[in-house]
C-alpha cells in the first residue's frame, strides 16, 4: 500500500507535518524575535554608529548623571538618605541583565533624582547650583531619549503578538516570555 493511495494515511501525514512545522518553526521564531529584540535594547537600531543610541546607552547615561548629581549632593551638603537612595537606585539601574530588576530600579531613581534636587533648590541659589542643574539637565535629557526609544514600541508589540493565538501556546511550549517595556 503506497502513501499515495490510502487518503487517510495521506491526510494524517499531512496534519502531523503542518503541526510540527507550526510548532518548531513557530517557537524558534518568537524566540529569535525576542532576541533580536533584546539586541535593540543593547545595541540600538543603527549599529553603524560609533555612539550607541541604546535604551542600554541610555539608562547607564541616566545612571552616570544620578551619581554626578549625587556627588553635588555630598558638596552641597545634602541630606544623606536622598544622596544614597539616589546612589543605590542609580546603581541598580546599571547592573544586571534582568530587564524588570533594572525598570523597577530605574523607576526608583526617578522620584529620587527628583527629591534630591528639589531639596538642592530649596536650600541653595542659583550660582552653587551650576553643576547640579548641569547634571539634572542631563539626567532629564536620558530620561526623555528612553521614551522615546524604539525599544519599547518593539517590546510592547512583540508583547500583543504574544497575546494571540498561536503564538500563546507556542510562547508557552517554548519558555518565550514577554519583554520589559519600561512602561510604554
């Protein structure tokens, strides 16, 4: 009896190959989008750069200008806890590669950025305050490139394909998980 000649046979063959295409082929394509993803979120969309214009450029620059301003804190004589949970929030947003740790910390550094320097405002003029402005400037300047990455829209659309069927079993089957969008 030949494949060709017994439709049932034929049919199933047919059925088992389309389903294990859908899922080998299916999961390693989330996967390697997810990855590619994650790629923009280190490297940036234009590699060609010699500047790396990166969500990851871009929370270590928030990062570095958090610890400048700090620094302005400790010689303006600041008040200690708003100089280290600036420091410690700074120092998390740097380091790791879990993306939701860095939000989380990133999302802490903002407000503490803030109190450190509504309280230099408020207890120094406007000549003492150069280099902290500079450095607030600064830090409000990475802050607004990170909205206004690509990575996030990337990420939040890679996450609404993860909603649909099928990539939902096949995101399930293959461990790919949703990415950070860092709040877009």
């Amino acid at each position: 009896m030949r494949l060709s000649e017994n439709r049932k046979l034929a049919l199933v063959v047919l059925i088992v190959c389309a389903l294990a295409s859908i899922v080998l082929f299916g999961g390693g394509a989330l996967r390697n989008e997810r990855y590619d993803i994650l790629q923009v979120f280190s490297d940036g969309t234009d590699t060609s750069l010699s500047v790396r214009h990166s969500m990851e450029a871009y929370l270590l620059r928030c990062a570095e200008r958090a610890d400048a301003l700090a620094e302005q804190g400790v010689l303006l004589g600041a008040d200690e806890n708003l100089i280290e949970s600036v420091r410690t929030a700074a120092a998390a947003t740097r380091e790791g590669d879990d993306l939701d740790a860095r939000h989380a910390a990133y999302q802490e550094l903002l407000p503490a950025v803030e109190s450190l320097y509504t309280a230099l405002e408020q207890s120094h003029g406007a000549d003492e305050l150069v280099d902290a402005r500079l450095a607030y400037n600064d830090f409000k300047g990475a802050v607004n490139l990170i909205q206004n990455d690509q990575y996030p829209v990337m990420a939040s659309i890679f996450n609404d394909k993860l909603e649909n069927f099928p990539a939902n079993l096949l995101a399930a089957l293959f461990g790919v998980e949703p990415l950070n969008t860092f709040g877009w």
